[in-house]
C-alpha cells in the first residue's frame, strides 16, 4: 500500500511536468522561431519480486520522474514578411546574438530590426552577431558640410566570417554615400557605312564620369578620308571631351580597313584626358572584334565605358549567403558585412532561456562554424530574406498529448486517494 502511495505521487509530479511542457508549447504555437519540447520520463528505482535464476526477473517500479526535455528540431514553416531585415534559417543552425553584460544566446527567430543607433537588434533588444566587412568609413556630408556621413570606402560582393568568438554587432548607417568610380577605360564597336563618300561623317558617343563625380560625353567622329586606298577604306576619326568646338581635350587619328572590312592595323588605342583621368580608348583589338566596315553586315552600333557617379544610399537587403547588401541610387551594390550562422555538436544540450532563445552548455559544446575542404568558412544553411521561420508546434499533437497528460495525472491523483482509503479500512479492521 504504501508503494501506492509513492507510485501516485511520483505520478501525479511527472505528469504535471508533463502538462506544463505541452501547455507552454501551445502557448507559443505563433512564436517566431519556437522549437516545441517533448518531456521525456524515466523510472526512479525497481524491485525484484521474483528472481529467474539469473535469467529473468519481475520487477515492479516505483513511479516515474521527468527525465529530460527534448528540442524538436524540425523545420518550421517559412512565412514571407514585409521587414527586409526579417530573416529565416532554412535547415541547422542558430543566429547568435549578444544581450546585457555581452552575454550570448541563440535564436532561430529572425524578427530583427534596427535601433537608434542603427545596430540590428531583436525583439528584447539583444544585437545580432556578425562579421562586419570593415568598408564603411566618415566624411563630410556633401549636402551640409556641418554634418559628418558614413562612406564606403571599399567595394566588396562578399564577405567571410572571422572567428566564432570574435563576432560582434552589425550596425547599418542610415545614410551612406557611395563616392564616384571615375572612368578609366571606354569601347566602341560600329560598322562604318562602305558606301560613304569622302568627307562623310559618322559618329558614336559614350558617357564619363570624371574623378569629381560629373558627367561627360566622349563623342568620337569617324570622317572618311579624301585619300582611299586601292583596297579597303580609310578614315579618319577625332576624339573629344564635351563641346564639340571647344572641346575639354581631343584625339586625331586615322584607320584603315583591308578588302574584307578588318582593320588592317591592330590594337587600335588610344588615351584621352578626362578632366584629370586617363581614359584609355579601345577602338579594336583583333581585325574584327571592334570598328570593322563591312557591306551589308548588320552589325549593332556599342560604346561602353566604365564609372559610376556618386550615389546615397537606397537600402539593405541580405541574400542567401548571409551578406548585408547596401544598394545605392547610382546602381552600386556592395556587401558590409554578414550575419554569423552558428552550429552545435550536441543542439540537445542547449539550455533555454526563455521562449524562443538558448545558450550554449557543456553539454552543446562550444558555437562552431562550418568549414568546407579548403577551410573557407560555410554557413550549412540557406539564409532566406524578408522571411520568418514559425514555430514548429503541431497544435494537433500538442493538444491530443496534453489530454493524455490530464488524464494520466487524475489516474495518479485517484490511485493516492484509493491507497488512502484501503489504508484506513487496514485500520479499522484492526481495531
């Protein structure tokens, strides 16, 4: 009887252990992130009631306790949002992030957004971990010169995670300027007309942008010559900068083409001044790949040359490989950093620190990433943007389990009540 008694309480224990967990798994079925937990029980001791010899035994326990708490690492759902900074780990992973006291946890919800201060932060205010990519500088704002203004100081389309331990927090100026790209190289591609008469004029015209930002037009005029040989065709070209009769800088020349249109000397360059940069022009460089004169071809007229203006910022998105990429209003994108995708030996062994956010233990091991052959750090999952992933809890199983559970306490609080009163009729028949 009094076995009973131990059995229904141990009983009625594991069990509202049990309830709590199921019940606090539905209470965070529209959790970001959530990862459902699945209690997990053991027997606390047996006894031997009749021994087999050393082959077999019937034993009867004496009740149940919570043995552990087991993460449902199952994929959410993934659900499309409007924040471009929202942000969903399609398969392992957790995104670090860095609380009071730099303390660190990790998440896999992705509702994050910016601060004051620019730093992305999550929903307690706790800063995403990553590498920044070290690109953004300060200048003087060139709208208002009292100001100073965040500037990219370097182009890059990627960027590499350093270190696990050396992550930090990811700030995003909310303005930035992209300074001008002046132009250095510039390409025509044409078929000058064959039946063009001497003196005739054809022109093609690229657009520069000069070391201050400020844009120019090359324009180079191709004038056939008085002067033709007994085969091919010559002509004569200039070259200038702007204002056609007072040009910045110009450029004479002359090109010949052999019977079947190829320009006979090869490459054809030359270089002009474009307020202080070189820009070095490319006219052909094989018989056929640039300026050629043919009859009849149907050849499409090309000038194409490098350099951007200056640009502000338009926004940030984060691609698939984590990057933070700031576009600009001139057409310029350019990585600033990348969101750190931490992984664990042992995903079990995290410990909970609140709903949808964990630590590491010793039992987890310490945060790695992921390597491939040649050591290049690899996230091992698909960062997908403007995206959240839902929790995990099937509300089917979560509710049929917690009835279970309900019912599963009663049954222990009915047999201590039973064992109660069949020791009180022990009693009484003793009396």
């Amino acid at each position: 009887m009094n076995q009973s008694f131990y059995n229904g309480i141990a009983g009625t224990k594991s069990h509202q252990s049990g309830i709590d967990i199921w019940g606090n798994n539905i209470a965070n079925v529209n959790t970001v992130g959530y990862k459902a937990n699945t209690p997990e029980f053991s027997t606390i001791f047996s006894q031997a009631l009749v021994d087999g010899g050393g082959a077999t035994s019937d034993e009867i326990g004496f009740g149940s306790q919570l043995h552990s708490t087991a993460i449902d690492m199952s994929q959410g759902t993934v659900q499309q949002s409007d924040n471009p900074l929202d942000l969903a780990i399609q398969g392992d992973g957790w995104f670090g992030v860095s609380g009071m006291n730099n303390r660190q946890f990790f998440t896999r919800s992705g509702l994050f957004s910016t601060n004051a201060e620019g730093y992305i932060t999550d929903g307690q205010g706790n800063f995403l971990l990553g590498t920044s990519a070290n690109n953004i500088g300060t200048m003087v704002d060139p709208e208002d010169p009292n100001k100073q203004i965040a500037v990219l100081n370097e182009s890059v389309t990627s960027v590499n995670l350093s270190s696990p331990e050396a992550q930090g927090k990811l700030q995003l100026p909310a303005r930035m300027y992209y300074p001008p790209e002046p132009s250095t190289v510039a390409e025509f591609k044409a078929n000058l007309p064959v039946d063009y008469l001497p003196g005739q004029r054809y022109n093609v015209r690229a657009g520069l942008i000069a070391p201050d930002g400020t844009k120019h037009t090359l324009t180079v005029t191709f004038t056939k010559s008085a002067q033709q040989p007994a085969l091919g065709s010559a002509w004569e070209y200039r070259a200038y900068i702007d204002d056609e009769a007072a040009p910045y800088s110009e450029v004479t020349g002359t090109l010949e083409f052999d019977e079947q249109g190829g320009l006979r000397t090869v490459p054809a360059t030359f270089t002009i001044d474009n307020y202080g940069q070189p820009v070095e022009v490319t006219l052909g460089t094989s018989r056929y790949d640039g300026l050629v004169s043919i009859a009849g071809a149907d050849i499409a007229t090309s000038a194409n040359a490098d350099g951007f203006p200056e640009g502000y910022l338009n926004g940030y998105r984060i691609d698939q490989e984590a990057n933070i990429v700031a576009s600009f209003n001139n057409g310029r994108l350019s990585a600033i950093g990348k969101v750190a995708v931490f992984h664990f030996q042992n995903d079990q062994g995290l410990e909970k620190a609140g709903s949808n956010i964990y630590m590491s233990s010793p039992n987890s091991g310490a945060p790695t990433f992921f390597t491939d052959e040649e050591g290049n750090t690899v996230l091992g999952a698909q960062v997908i943007n403007n995206a959240l992933e839902n929790s995990n809890v099937d509300l089917t199983t979560a509710l049929t389990e917690l009835i279970v559970m309900q019912k599963a306490f009663d049954a222990n609080a009915k047999s201590i009540t039973t064992s109660d009163q069949m020791i009180q009729k022990a009693i009484n028949m003793k009396k």
